[in-house]
C-alpha cells in the first residue's frame, strides 16, 4: 500500500493587494501609510501594496509587519545595459517580496509578450520575489468566446517551467480588461465561471491538490459596493485593487468586508 504523504504542502491563502499604478509620490505614500493600519484594526488577512518603485523603500521602513510591499513590474535579466529598467534584486534590496508581472496595462501599453513575461516570472522565483502573474481578457476574446483560449495561453506560457515545488510561491491575479477601471465589475457569475477555468488549467499543469491550494485573485472595478459580493463568490481568495486603493478608507472598507468572507 502506498504510504501517504508526509509532505504538508502550504494552505490556500486569502490576501488582498493595492495596486498603485503609477500614483502617490513618496511624500503621498507616506501620509497614506500612516492612514492606514488603525482602519485595518481587526483585520487578519494578508494586506499587500503594490507600490511604485521610489516609495518601496520608504513605506517598507515605515510599515512593519505583517504588511507585505512589492512592486508592478521588473525585467528580466540581472543588471546589465538596459536604461530605465529595474532588477529583481534592486527591489528586493529595497525591501520588496512581491511583483506584478503581465499586468494588462504592460501587455497593452508596453507590448509585453507572454515569453518576455515567463523568464520575468522565473527571475522573480530566483531572486525571492514571489510573483503575482496577472491575466486577462479583452472585450473582444470575450465577446468572441475566446476567454478560455487566452487564459489557457497566459497561464502556460507565464508559468513555462516553472517547477511544482515553486508554484505556490506564484499568485494568479485575473483581470478581465473590460472591467479595469472602466466602473464595469464582471458579475460574480462570470467570475466564479472563469475562476474554476483559471484552476482547471493550473490542475492540468499541476495537479488537481495544488490547483486547489492556487491563490487566485480578482482585480477590476473592486470597491467597497461590490467587495462583498464578489468576496464571498466561489474561488476567489482576494482582490487586487486598482482606483479603490488609493484611497486608505476604501480600501480598508474592501479589506474588512474580504474579511467577513473569508474570516
Ligand atoms: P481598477 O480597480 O482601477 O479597475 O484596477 C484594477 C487593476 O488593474 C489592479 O491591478
């Protein structure tokens, strides 16, 4: 008889991320920063900030524990001849543990393909940094009943070797591009749909066990009138927040109605 398994793999995590974009100066981060934790009073789940990469270091030496920062975006390789450009180990120095790597805005706006975005991904695992691989949608795809072929394309080719023993460092975050800033939250119909298409794919990647245990984020139009809802929907572990994170109070309204459902 096969012995079972003693190997105790990590349990599912709930986390809620602000993403920045390219908002708050470093004085603006640190007003934000000292706003911040007496709203989260009573709130257990990790909170992650995204942050630009000046206000890194300085909202790290500010806030301590258990606030995780990270930044939106890193190339790929270790140093080298590429003006404008940040290492994983400048933002890990800085005091990063996270990244955002595919976020539409760089697959749009920068031309980001899923190639250049894998060997980001495998950098970050390298350098310590875990990952948050964001995906997504078009209008069009979903219109045109092609959702499935391309998350089914962003998660293989992002997450191409990576190993089994690494991927639960990875986060997914799914962003449909519809719903990014645009006030149109995907319904919690589609998004528990697509998060059980996002986990079927990670299942037949890795295992049906490990595709169970996959943080998979929601990100789009979340604010505190629609946080409930969609935090209670089937398969979603936590937001990544884009406009309602700008503001401390908004985001921390969204981090204690994320809690009530997934106390
Ligand atoms: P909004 O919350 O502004 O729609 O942005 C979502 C997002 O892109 C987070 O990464």
């Amino acid at each position: 008889m096969a012995k079972e398994s003693t190997v105790q793999l990590p349990k599912k995590e709930s986390i809620l991320i602000a993403n920045w974009k390219m908002n708050k100066t470093i004085r603006e981060a640190l007003k934000y920063v000292e706003v911040l934790p007496p709203l989260l009073e009573g709130v257990t789940m990790p909170i992650w900030l995204s942050v630009p990469f000046t206000a890194i270091h300085p909202v790290r030496q500010r806030l301590g524990n258990p606030f995780v920062i990270g930044a939106q975006n890193m190339n790929d390789a270790t140093s080298g001849a590429f003006t404008g450009e940040i290492a994983a180990v400048m933002i890990k120095e800085a005091g990063g543990d996270f990244v955002l790597l595919g976020h539409s805005e760089r697959r749009q706006y920068f031309h980001e393909s899923d190639e250049f975005i894998n060997r980001k991904v495998l950098r970050a695992l390298e350098s310590s940094l875990r990952p948050v691989l964001c995906i997504g949608e078009g209008y069009e795809d979903r219109e045109g009943d092609k959702t499935q072929a391309v998350l089914e394309r962003q998660l293989t080719e992002g997450l191409k070797g990576v190993m089994p023993e690494q991927i639960l460092t990875c986060l997914i975050a799914y962003e449909p591009i519809w719903a990014i800033g645009t006030g149109k939250t995907a319904t919690p119909e589609l998004v528990a749909q697509t998060h059980a298409m996002i986990r079927q794919v990670i299942s037949s990647l890795y295992g049906d066990d490990t595709a169970s245990r996959m943080t998979v984020l929601y990100g789009g139009s979340v604010s505190p009138s629609t946080a409930a809802t969609l935090s209670a929907t089937e398969g979603v572990d936590g937001f990544l927040v884009g406009t309602a994170s700008l503001d401390p109070e908004s985001f921390a309204k969204i981090a204690h109605l994320s809690e009530n459902a997934h106390p």
